[in-house]
C-alpha cells in the first residue's frame, strides 16, 4: 500500500492504460460499424417471403389438391 492508503494504482490509470482503453474503445466501434454496414448492405435488401394471411390460404389451399402424375381422371 502507499502512504496515501488507497493502494497501488490502476495500470489503466496511466498514460498507457488510458491509451490502450481508447484505442480498445475505437476498435470496438469500428468493428460494430463495419457489422452495421454489412448487414445494411447485403442481409435487409432480401426479399423476404409473404406472410399475409391470403399468402398463407393460397399456400396452404393449393397444397391440399396433389397432382399423381401417370394417372388419368
């Protein structure tokens, strides 16, 4: 303990430590940006599949009459 009685000092209290916090913080930051953009650019521009519910009744309506291909009616 020093004199003062508060400890030994944070390395992060330094010059160094405080530097190495920023720069920690910056490259997180810039590493949820690059994320951010990716997803903007190449996952929300997909179509996505038809969930309304007359979707949903022709899907399931035309799935119910099976076609039994080499008969003849």
């Amino acid at each position: 303990m020093t004199s003062s009685g508060q400890g030994a000092a944070s390395w992060f209290a330094t010059r160094a430590g405080r530097r190495y916090g920023v720069e920690l913080g910056l490259l997180l930051l810039a590493k949820l940006v690059l994320l951010s953009a990716l997803y903007f650019v190449f996952v929300a521009p997909q179509p996505h599949a038809d969930t309304s519910s007359a979707a949903m009744q022709s899907h399931l309506l035309d799935a119910q009459s099976p076609v039994i291909s080499g008969e003849s009616p």
